[in-house]
C-alpha cells in the first residue's frame, strides 16, 4: 500500500507556507505540515492565524498545487500554557483543512500536563482537528512508554502519539511497545536518519532535532522495522532538517533530496 508522504516544516523552516507548499508541490509531495508557533525564539513560526494576507496566500498555494495538509504545529505544553488562548491557532488550522495539531510535553507537573493535554485535544476535537503527543528524549516525557501513560492519563479516545523515527531509536524506545498502541492512535509519523551512538548528550540530542539529521536511508537507525510495527496506511511527514546543506543548495534542493531518499527506501532499495 502507498503510504502518503508529506513535507514537515522542519526541512525547509525558512520557507514561509505559500512558497512552501508550492515547493513540497515541485519536489514530489503528498502534504505538508505547517509551523503556525516557533519552537525556539531563534527559530521562525508563521503565525498565519494573524496574518489574513499570507493565509489566503497559502489557501490559494493549497488549491492551485492540489496538496493537502497533515498538521499544524508545535504546541508547547508548559505550566503557563493558555489553551483558549489557541483558539485561533485550531481555527485557521481548520481553514487549511489540516488533519492533526501537534503537541509536546513541557511540564514536569505529569498530572497537569495530562489535564492540559485533555484540554488541548478537546479544543481541538472542536476544530475538527486531532491532536497528537510528540516525545523527545530530552522532556519529560522521553519516551514511547512514557508517552503511552500520560495519552492514557488525559483520558480521550482522540488523542494520538506521533512517533519520529530519530526520537524512537534515541529514547531506546521497543518495537514492541508499538505493537500495544491501537493504531488509531498513531495515524502519522516523523521520519529521520541519524547516525546510532551508544549515548548521547542532551546537545546532540537537540542538534540532531532542530537542526542536522540525514535523509531516510542515510544514516543508521533501523527504520524500515519502526515502520513496519506502525499502521501500514498511516501517512509519513519527512522531517530531516539539514542545515549546512541548506545554506550551500537551498531548500528545495534538500526538500528533493529527502523525497528521493524516502522513495528509495520504501521500495526496498
């Protein structure tokens, strides 16, 4: 079964949505996922909730390329987060016709963080939207198993985990806790290669994120068998920020790049 494959923000962060969709398009893309809310305050967001102008730019990039979009990002659940406060964030999501919102764990409170998440997937349930829970080593929640408990902890049917092949194999996540997640659960996921080390520092850990991974195939994580225990039909967001090679070739280039690397080893090669 082809698996639909979609351009995540990450690689080509420094392409606003329009002329992002319109690459994603160029390069051999499915969807694209877009990065509504910076991560870092060195890193941008394109808060097309509040840019009327550039959201029409990107409705019209939609339509006139055919792609869709998978998600929304990057809710950071801190213990200060206002989760009204998104309501306009949800609602231009659903404006995009955008599948999924992602969210990450940044409050060590495990309780309240599973009380904002619950709140965060309501919010979003109401927008037509799912939100999914994105573990990183470095958080509280740093791995799949722990993501699994506090999914369980929140509470709602709805909410998914998305899994990214670097933070999977970082973690020392198990294929098999894949096997006990319901699919329903994981209805996308991350793909990255990365060279495999016995350890890593929390540094490496955040450079390999934000900003130098490979293209799949690349690099050493066993990325075919994380696939093969995730639903069969779930879309792939290739997610492989590359910085240097981004300043030497553009983003596009590198967008082609990870597009190619992701035919090829889907087909075995």
């Amino acid at each position: 079964m082809t698996r639909p494959i979609s351009l995540a923000h990450l690689t080509v962060l420094g392409l606003p949505p329009p002329e992002m969709v319109r690459v994603a398009a160029r390069t051999g893309y499915d969807r694209v996922g877009l990065r509504l809310i910076g991560v870092t305050d060195t890193s941008p967001g394109y808060p097309l909730m509040d840019d009327p102008a550039m959201l029409r730019e990107t409705l019209a990039a939609l339509a006139a390329t055919g792609l869709g979009v998978l998600d929304i990002e990057f809710v950071r659940i801190t213990p200060g987060l206002d989760v009204a406060g998104l309501e306009g964030f949800m609602a231009a999501g659903a404006e995009l016709g955008a599948r999924h919102v992602i969210t990450a764990p940044y409050d060590p409170d495990l309780a309240r963080l599973a009380d904002r998440l619950a709140a965060v997937s309501d919010l979003a349930g109401r927008y037509g939207l799912s939100a999914v829970l994105e573990f990183f080593p470095w958080t509280v929640v740093p791995d799949l198993a722990a993501a699994m408990r506090l999914v369980a902890a929140a509470g709602r049917p709805e909410l998914g985990i998305l899994v990214d092949t670097l933070h999977f194999d970082r973690s020392r996540s198990r294929t098999a806790d894949l096997d006990r997640v319901p699919p329903a659960r994981l209805p996308f996921a991350h793909v990255a290669d990365a060279p495999v080390r016995p350890a890593y520092t929390t540094e490496e850990l955040l450079h390999a994120g934000r900003a130098e991974r490979l293209p799949p195939g690349e690099g050493e994580i066993d990325i075919r068998t994380i696939l093969a225990h995730l639903p069969a039909d779930s879309p792939l967001a290739l997610e492989v920020p590359m910085t240097a090679l981004t300043a030497a070739l553009g983003p596009e280039a590198v967008a082609r790049r990870v597009r190619a690397a992701a035919t090829r080893l889907l087909a075995g090669g």
